[in-house]
C-alpha cells in the first residue's frame, strides 16, 4: 500500500512505530502528504538514525525537573472527573483530571532555532486521557453522530475557526455500540465495556475526532501542535527530552514496550498515568513522552512564521500526533522528533490524546 507521508520543515516522520509501517525518503518541503490509516501490527522495527542532532539549549538537571506549576480549573468541575476517584499520579491519590499552568513564553519549536513561536499562558492537563475519564464521556452518551459536540465547541480562544466543524459529525461513530467496538478492537485495548484493572491507564484506539469530541465534552480543547512541544521542552529550556538532558530510562517513560518492567508488548506497558514522575516535565506535566501518541489541534504541514498562538488548520486531511508510545525507541522521546502525521480516522493501541484548558 502506499504510503507517503513527508514531512515538512522541521518534521520528523514516524519512521519505525510498532503498529504503522511509515516510509518517507526523499521528501522535500512543500511536498504533498498523502496519509492512510493502515497497518496495525508490524514487528518493531529499528528506529531511524535523526538526521540532526537534538542538543539541548540550557537543559536541565533531573533534580530541577519534576516540580509541579500551579494548578489549574478545579478538577472536580471537570465533567470526565465528576464521581471518578481521584486515583492518579505518583501516589494514585490526585485528580485524574489535574491540569497544571504552562507560562506562556517563546522558544523554537521542533527545537529548530528558525522556527521561532510565541505563546500566551494555557493550561495543560497533567494526565493523558484515562480509560476512566473516557468512560465517563460514553456513557454520557457522548462522541457520537446523534451527540457530536455543538458547532465551533472545543476552539483555541485565540485561534479563530479552530472548533468543531459540523462536517466532521459523520466522521464519529455512528452510536454508543460502535463507539465501544472500536474501542474494543485494537491489538491491546485499554477499554473493557465494565470497568476493570485499567481505569487509569491511557484511553487507546482514539481517533482524532473523538480526542476533539472528548476534550470539548470536557471543558477543553486539544493542544495545538506549538502548545504541546512548549510543555515537552520546557519552553525556553528547550530541553531534549521533558525531564532534562539525561537519557532516557524505563523509569522515566514507558518506550521499548518495557514500560511494565518486561519484555515483550502487552497491553501493562500502557502504564497507569504520572507512574513514572522521574520523566515529568517542567511544569509538572506527566508523560509527554512515551507511554500513547497524543493527539493535537493541528493539521500536519509546514511550520507556520511566524507563529503566535498559531495553529495549522489547512488541511485536515492530516493531523498530527506527537510524544511517541509505548512501542518506540527513545528516539521518540525527544519533542524534537515526535511530531507525526496521521491520517484523522487512524486509531491504534499506541493514539490516544490529553487536553488543554483556558484560565479559570
Ligand atoms: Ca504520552
């Protein structure tokens, strides 16, 4: 099948994922990008040599890295949180919908120093999306074509055209059945129909417009693409990896699908949200790296300059995800390499997404 999928200035292709044969050599700028959704299920492959250093500019200790900044809309008000016990984090005591201040700032993203972007303050939840959160919103009856969320729900406060578009309804499924039969059918689903051992672990098999329905169910919005690097490098720190310039190890994110200890790909490699606090980034974030794919706001393509609070919205036939998963190599780890595209319907047991959140 083909598969053609290049990325632009300062992208970084999904070369070697667990579950998407991905293949793109000779790509330049500009150059069409033709997504499809296929593939589940390759051998682990050898990650691809980056064809550029990513050096940190001023990184960080892993001593300095792991504090939390300040938190944000209280979790309790947050509709996937209400009646869900607060299970999560280090200590499995915090609000699984924890969202945490990201000073707004200017650093470059993808960490190339060209692609310059400006952003005001948000507030980014700590947590990926939950399978207990995500329960919460179907049985809301939500993430449907009957219940898509309203006409421009979800928007980027400062990004106009950035909500639901009503041509995207048809693109959810059809009823709360479907919903579940999606969910249920990936390699190493985290959803079980009652729930069951992995309420806190990372809701899988999403594809972009349910991550968009979610969030926006939920008060939020996704991250755009310029948002999600900002809290992976610590803005201005423009760190390598979240927690710092050190390299990465299981205890610092879940990759190699040795995140449960073991060997071997198995559905306990999806570790618990915040288990690993030793990879937290600089605002608290938890596992921005590694663990699922998340998705964001923008449409894959070339970098927007400059970029103020900017999103790609150009062609939502791609959108990107980023942050790499449980089956990848620390390659992908790094924010500067993990911006991928994928077609929007592509679901996989390593896609899932976390929100993003104005000020209360
Ligand atoms: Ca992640």
């Amino acid at each position: 099948m083909a598969d053609g999928r290049c990325p632009g200035i300062g992208r970084r292709i999904r070369l070697s994922l667990a579950f998407f044969a991905a293949a793109a050599v000779g790509c330049k700028s500009g150059d069409a990008v033709n997504g499809d959704t296929a593939l589940p299920d390759a051998a682990l492959a050898d990650v691809a040599a980056p064809d550029r250093a990513a050096e940190p500019v001023g990184g960080m200790d892993d001593a300095t890295s792991a504090g939390d900044g300040p938190a944000g809309p209280a979790a309790t008000a947050v509709p996937s949180c209400a009646g869900l016990p607060a299970t999560c984090g280090r200590s499995g005591d915090e609000s699984c919908c924890t969202s945490l201040l990201v000073p707004g700032g200017t650093f470059y993203r993808n960490g190339i120093d060209y692609d310059t972007a400006t952003l005001s303050d948000f507030y980014l939840d700590k947590f990926e999306i939950t399978v207990g959160r995500f329960r919460a919103f179907v049985n809301a009856g939500m993430g449907t074509q009957s219940s898509p969320p309203a006409a421009g729900a979800g928007a980027h406060p400062l990004i106009g055209g950035s909500g639901w578009d009503t041509a995207w309804t048809a693109s959810l499924p059809a009823d709360t059945a479907t919903l579940k039969s999606l969910l249920a059918a990936g390699k190493y689903p985290t959803w079980t129909d009652a729930p069951a051992e992995n309420e806190n672990r990372p809701q899988n098999d999403i594809n972009w417009y349910l991550a968009f329905a979610f969030c926006a169910w939920d008060g939020g919005r996704l991250p755009t693409d310029a948002e999600a690097d900002y809290a992976a490098a610590g803005g201005d720190e423009q760190r390598k990896y979240p927690w710092g310039s050190a390299d990465a190890d299981y205890t610092m994110a879940s990759y190699d699908c040795m995140g449960d200890g073991l060997s071997g790909c198995s559905v306990t490699d999806l570790v618990v949200v915040g288990s690993k606090p030793a990879g937290n980034a600089r605002w608290g974030h938890a596992d921005l790296s590694g663990n699922i794919w998340e998705w964001v706001l923008d449409c894959y393509g070339e970098l927007q300059t400059p970029c103020n609070d900017c999103a790609n919205l150009f062609d939502p036939t791609h959108r990107i995800d980023r942050g790499g998963g449980f089956s990848n190599a620390d390659t992908y780890l790094a924010p500067a390499y993990n911006s991928s595209d994928l077609a929007p319907k592509q679901v996989g047991p390593d896609i899932g997404a976390r929100c993003a959140r104005g000020k209360p």
